[in-house]
C-alpha cells in the first residue's frame, strides 16, 4: 500500500549519507591529488609562461572545484520578500 499524501517518509537513507566505500574512495582520490601539487603547480607554470590565455581559461576550470558557486539574489526591501537561487535548484 502507497504511503497517503502529506505523511513525511520514514526510513531509508538520510540526506547527505555517504557509505563507507565512496568515503574510502574520497579518501583515495584526495591522497592522489595531493601528491600531485607539485606536478600540477610546475604545469600551471609552464602553461602560463607560454600560452597565458590558455592558462587563464585551464586555471577558471580548476577554480570552479574549489570555489562556491555563484548565487542569484533577488527581490526588493520594498516587499520584504527575497528569493535566493541557487543554480543547483535548476537541475532538479
């Protein structure tokens, strides 16, 4: 029997769980990334010295792992009313 409109669900996994083996894989692939800073730091060099557009445009697409995303905030102080979106919301 389907579960009657406006009972919250119960059970199942909590947002934001992660199992043991992705945590384990986190683990692995953020160990692997930091023995290649020195690499990453002397090919970003390279990269700059000889093509500084190209780097610029590599450099932005590394950025975006490691910086939060852009957020569009609207609405007037007038209403009171602010509407905050999240480009995430998007997708869904």
């Amino acid at each position: 029997m389907a579960r009657p409109k406006g009972i919250p669900k119960t059970g199942g996994k909590q947002k934001g769980y992660t199992s043991e083996p992705v945590k384990k894989a986190q683990e692995l692939f953020v160990s692997l990334l930091e023995g290649e800073v020195p690499n990453l730091q002397e090919a970003f060099e390279y990269v700059r010295t000889n093509d500084p557009a190209k780097y610029l445009d590599i450099y932005a697409k590394f950025a975006q792992f490691f910086a939060p995303k852009k957020t569009e905030l609207s609405g007037s102080l007038d209403s009171k009313v602010i509407t905050v979106k999240h480009p995430k919301d998007d997708n869904e």
